[in-house]
C-alpha cells in the first residue's frame, strides 16, 4: 500500500537495478568468474548511490549471511548461488538475481541468459519463463487476487511445455521499505484465490522453472537451491507497482510499457 511518491522512490531503485543487470549481462562471457560479475555490480551499486538488499541477508533469520550484492546460479542452480571463482563457459545457463535500495526503498530483479552457445531447450527453457513472468505481472490488478497472478504464471508455462517443473518451494513477494514483504506471490495457483490485491502494492514476480522436475536441493553453503534431478533451471524478476491506473514494471528501462501493451494490460507511468 504505497504512496504515488513512494512508488517514485522505488522506481529509482528500479532503475539502478536494471542497470546493474544490463551492465552485468553484457560483461558475461566464457572465462569470467562469478565473483567477477558480483565484483562489477559493486561497483555499479557505490557509483549510484545506492545500497546491496542481498549483502549480509540472512543472519536476522538464522543463516549466514548472504556474502555478496548479487545471487548467481548456473545450470542445475535455481537460485540463491554465491558468486565464487566458477568461470563461466560456452553453454551454461546462468541466472543472476540482484536487488538494491535507494532512501531505503527496494527494488529486485532476475535475468536468464546463455553464455557462447545455448542449446535450445535452454533457450527455450529461459524464454518460457521469461513470457510466464510478464504473463503474471500482466495479470495484477486492484481488486484481483494473488492467485490470479499465480495461475497466470503457472497457465503459460504449461500451455508451453507440458514437463516444465514449476517450482513452488520459493515465491515471489512484496517489496519496498525491506526487501521481502506480505504477501507471498506463488508461482502455481487457482484464479480467484489468495491474498486481495489493494492500491498501491508493490510485488516482486519471479518465476523459477526447471527442464526437469521441480523438486529442489540446498548446497552446503546453505544458500544455493539446486534441482534436485540436476535439470538445468530459469529465473527471471521483476517488482511491478499495482495501481487503480494500471501496472508501472518499476525494475523495467522502458516501465513494462512493451510487455504490458502487448497483453492488453493497463501501463501507468507516474509522472516526476
Ligand atoms: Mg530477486
Ligand atoms: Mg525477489
């Protein structure tokens, strides 16, 4: 439930985010470590002024500390991987998920790509869910439910591929003055079910899908989830404002105004 000036204020943080992930997108490449992205990001985040939402999250609820600014997980990683001294190769899947605060306000975001050569599955695998996050944002509306969101997500991943596995162990959620809020914004559900979405919420949508079945491990780092059939596995996020007047995507460059207009969904950029 955010003012219009709130939402202002978390779209700044939005726009640091999404260049943070261009800016870490377009550095990829085989032979580069994850610890040099993370390193990168950093860097990004002191130039804008702004503030890690993953740097040392965690130990308020028992685990330790996140150790770096982004989550970077590779192929059978969903999500949650720490960046290290992995050098990324021709082929690999990688998704990197980053959030940042500005005033205190939060934004977070996940991208999907392949490095060098991706096969096709993968691709196809990373677009799916690509398509099934905007098809969720495009979904949120005041007065709709949760489970319009979540069963928006789930519908188009299935209507893509029957043997996609929807994971459901971890959820989108609200955001803004802290990184994870009420409510849970599931990535599986029924229509017309689940929390009433008032004005003025902000969500972080993210669906997470894998190749293979949607079962998932914990690392020993206590962080890192993994498939548990070593599938290889997507993750993309956005954090979309809900308003009486439409969608405003505020970690999208463009504010969603592509995606959104393409599913009839209403766009609503609030004016400076
Ligand atoms: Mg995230
Ligand atoms: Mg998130």
């Amino acid at each position: 439930m955010k003012s219009s000036a709130q939402i202002k204020a978390m779209r700044a943080a939005g726009l640091v985010v999404a260049d943070v992930l261009r800016t870490l997108r377009e550095a990829a490449g085989p032979g580069m470590t994850t610890a040099e992205l993370d390193q990168l990001a950093r860097e990004r985040i002191a130039a804008a002024g702004a503030v890690s939402s993953f740097l040392g999250y965690g130990s308020s609820f028992g685990m330790p500390p996140f150790p770096a600014v982004t989550c970077i997980s590779v192929n059978d990683e969903i999500v949650h991987g720490i960046p290290g001294d992995r050098a990324l190769v021709n082929g690999d899947l990688v998704s990197i998920d980053f959030g940042a605060s500005v005033g205190g306000w939060h934004g977070d975001s996940a991208i999907t790509f392949g490095v060098g050569d991706l096969s096709p599955e993968r691709a196809a695998l990373s677009e799916a869910t690509r398509t099934a996050m905007w098809d969720g944002i495009a979904a949120a509306r005041v007065g709709g439910r949760i489970g319009d969101i979540s069963a928006a997500i789930e519908g188009s991943l299935r209507a893509r591929r029957a043997g996609y596995g929807v994971v459901a162990e971890y959820t989108g959620h609200g955001i803004g003055r802290a990184m994870h809020e009420p409510p849970d914004v599931p990535n599986v559900g029924r229509a017309g079910r689940g929390e009433l979405i008032t004005k003025g919420v902000c969500l972080a949508i993210e669906p997470m899908v894998t190749l293979g079945r949607a079962a998932t491990a914990n690392l020993d780092d206590e962080w890192t989830v993994v498939s548990r059939d070593g599938s290889a596995a997507a993750h993309w996020e956005h954090t979309v404002a809900v308003m009486p007047e439409g969608l405003w995507v505020l970690t999208a460059e463009d504010g969603g105004e592509a995606e959104l207009t393409a599913r009839g969904a209403k766009f609503a950029p609030l004016a400076d």
